[in-house]
C-alpha cells in the first residue's frame, strides 16, 4: 500500500502518500480516516506527498474528492487541513481541489512537514479536556 496513516495523539491523523500513488489508493486513504472511529474527535490531517513517484491524477477524481469531504466536514466540521507538497502536479490537483469550494475547513500547502506543524499549532481549535 503507497500511503500510511499514523493517528497522533490527541486528535490528529499524518497520512503520508510514498511510490506509485493511484486514485483508487487516495480514495482507501480517506475512507480509513472518515470511517475510523476517531473521526469524530479528529481536529488535523496532514496529508504528506513528499516521497511520491507517480501520482495518478484525472478531473473526475479531483472533483469527486472534494465532493466527498462535503459529508465528512458536515460530520466533523472542526478540521483543519495540511498537505506538505512540492511537486507541480500535486500543487495543481490541491489548487484545483480548493477551487471546488467543497472544503470550508481552513487547509494550506507547505514545502516541508515542520512549516504545516507550525501552521497546524496556531490554526487548529483547542479541545475541550485534551
């Protein structure tokens, strides 16, 4: 399998993409998170493209993908979102993603995992208890 998640104590999920990368894997990917019993305490995802090889992208997928996060954010409205990205294609297919306004959760683009850590440490929402 070409991605692994990693759920981070309190309430975070690194999903991290490596190799050959299909749209089939992607859509796995997400459906682990959202069907995954911490979903509905999840505050972050980070979502890390750094070692992909190939990337299988087509506009159907981008739009359906988006699509999808309309029920998951309507679920659990208080994520915040991080991709660590450098390649054109993927920032094009993220850009492309965002335009769709399916989204309204805040999610930026970064070069390296440290700046969407940081980003992630001032944007994300306090949890109650945690």
């Amino acid at each position: 399998m070409p991605f692994r998640l990693t759920w981070e104590p309190p309430h975070g999920v690194y999903r991290e993409y490596f190799g050959d990368v299909s749209i089939d894997q992607r859509k796995q990917s997400f459906d682990l998170i959202c069907g995954d019993s911490r979903f509905d305490d999840l505050r972050y995802s980070i979502t890390d493209y750094l070692a992909v090889q190939r990337y299988e992208i087509s506009p159907t997928s981008t739009a359906e993908n988006a699509a999808f996060h309309l029920a998951a954010l309507a679920t659990n409205p208080r994520i915040v979102i991080a991709a660590v990205a450098t390649r054109p294609d993927i920032l094009a297919t993220i850009r492309e993603f965002i335009a769709y306004g399916f989204t309204s959760a805040p999610y930026e683009v970064f070069d390296t995992l440290e700046a969407a850590r940081a980003w992630l440490a001032q944007a994300r929402e306090p949890v109650a208890g945690a």
